[in-house]
C-alpha cells in the first residue's frame, strides 16, 4: 500500500486491483497479472512476481511497464532507486540448487537491461536487502555488504549459524523458550539497512554492523516467531525485537521494554511476520492482531483480526487491512 492505494488480488488467480485506500473503490486492475506470486511497491513501480518473470506496471493506473527478461526463475526481487535486484534459482526448501547457489541480477526498471550479475555461493534464502548505496545478503557463514551498482563485496562478516537446522518437531501449542518451530526456512536470518547500520538478527540473536566498515557494534537477543523468521524493526529512534526490547540505534542498549499481559485465546501466535508503525509495535500474541504502544502506555487486542497465514494483515494510512 502507499498513502492513496492499497494492491491486493481478489482471489489467487485474480490480477492485482488496485483499491483505494480510503474507501475500497477498484480504481484499476493490472491487466496481464493474474495469479501473480509476489508484489513489491516502491517509487510508484509495482513489481509482480509471475510464473513466467517479473512484470513491473505503473502504481498509480495500473499500466504494463514492462516485461523483465530473463526473470523467469525469480525466486525473490527487491527494489530501489530504479532498479530491480532478483535471486534468479532455487535457495529453498528439498529443491534448492546444489550448494544454494544463485545468480543475483540487478536490471533496470523501466529498460528491463541487466546493469550487473554476480554468482552467490551458499546464499541463505530471504536475506537479500537494498538501501542506496548498499545491498547486503547472508551465506552460510557471512553477512555480506556490496555496492548497490556494481555488487562488488565492501566487505564480509564471518556470523557462524546463519543456516541454523530445523530443530524436532514441537508438539505443544505454545513454544517454551529457546524451542524453533517449522522447517529449514522458517529459521533463516532477518537484515535490515539503515542510513548508519545493517542489522543481522537469527532465531535467537541479534548482531548490529557499521553499514560502511562492516565493524561489530553490539549483539542482543532476539525470539523466533511462530512458523516465521525473528523480526527486527527500526520505528521510533529504536531497535525493536521480538522480545519487546526497544534498543539504542549504535550502542544496543536497551531504552525500552514493552510488557504485554493477554496471550490468549490462541493457542500460540499466528504464522506470519509480526507489524511495526511509528506508534505500535503488532503481533499477534491472542491469536489476532494486539497493537502494544511503542511508548509503553498501552496493550490493544484484536483476538479476531486476522490476515491470511503465511502473509499477515497490513497497517497503513491510519488503517489495518486485513
């Protein structure tokens, strides 16, 4: 979603409505986009993962852009500053490619033209983020920081356990502490970039980088969420966990901690990633969607609010879509 629009299909194999945001109203439908796979929104581009590539249309009518060649076996695509970063093989699941290897190919948005491709080895999938001038990913072993316009490696960080292995499987509804619930890709690591910093978070740590020099700058503990990687958020001059720590930026000391008193009537938390604002840090401790105040003062339960599993609900415009 963006401040107007909100993007979403009306049945698996519907193509991508776009809906106004306010009041609901289909605005347009992207024509060519049935049964899309993935979306991506960012500079009034939409970016949609097809069986047969990515197909970039224009966010506000609607219309094809283009076409993006060689595509066909995306796996996973961010974007920036006009140009789209694919994973181009298979890093997931019993069908991953041998060694997990993958080709990375950064293309232009709007020509579809192929500004860089590089070979990543043991690449660990869902880790690739962009942010200006940096793209950073994980291996193995390595967090690796690379120049967004060339995918020259600035430098790499050798962080054993970043391919962590499925534990047994958990029969109780509710985790205990330090138990991993899901397969081999509901472990995998979490980056995030900022102007300063690149974050690195497993199931149960966190380790915070200087975004240029790749120097360690402080670790911190983290929880796996339910079927789903461990999130890390920057939202209110912290760094949020999923253990409700709100820790400093550069030093991670921890500022803040939010309590949270109702867990039920769920079971255990839904399986999709937990939701941060500028206000409320979201998860889905009843079952629901539970909006805990970034500020501390104030714990808001939606037991019934729910998204689908897998992807969640959405907060933007003042609003949850769900």
């Amino acid at each position: 979603a963006d401040d107007k629009r909100v993007y979403f299909t009306i049945g698996a194999a519907a193509p991508v409505s776009i809906i106004d945001a306010a009041s609901g109203k289909v605005i347009a439908v992207c024509k060519g986009s049935d049964a899309p796979q993935k979306l991506l929104l960012s500079g009034g581009v939409l970016v949609a993962k097809m069986a047969k590539g990515l197909l970039a249309f224009d966010a506000a009518t609607g219309k094809q852009l283009k076409t993006l060649t060689g595509t066909a076996n995306t796996v996973e695509f961010v974007y920036d500053r006009g140009v789209i970063y694919a994973i181009i093989g298979q890093p997931y699941g019993a069908t991953k490619s041998p060694s997990k290897s993958v080709t990375l190919k950064a293309l232009d948005a709007e020509s579809g033209a192929a500004k860089w491709v590089k070979t990543i080895n043991h690449y660990v999938g869902g880790s690739l983020v962009v942010k200006d001038a940096s793209l950073a990913y994980c291996t193995n072993n390595h967090v690796v920081c690379c120049q967004s316009v060339s995918g020259k490696i600035s430098w790499s960080a050798d962080s054993p356990g970043l391919n962590v292995k499925p534990a047994k499987r958990v029969k109780v509804k509710r985790l205990r502490p330090g138990d991993l619930a899901g397969g081999q890709d509901n472990l995998n690591p979490t980056l995030v970039l900022t102007d300063a910093m690149l974050y690195c978070s497993t199931v149960k740590a966190v380790k915070a980088y200087v975004r240029k020099s790749g120097k360690l700058a402080w670790t911190g503990k983290n929880v796996q969420n339910y079927m789903k990687s461990s999130d890390i958020f920057v939202a209110g001059g912290l760094v949020w966990t999923g253990l409700l720590n709100g820790h400093d930026p550069l030093t991670g000391e921890i500022k803040r901690r939010l309590t949270q008193v109702m867990d039920t009537p769920m079971g255990h938390d839904r399986c999709y990633r937990n939701r941060i604002t500028d206000t409320y840090y979201i998860n889905s401790k009843t079952g629901g969607s539970d909006f805990v105040s970034l500020t501390g003062k104030g714990e808001f339960p939606a037991p019934w609010v729910r998204g689908t599993c897998g992807l969640g609900p959405l907060p933007a415009n003042g609003m949850l879509y769900a």
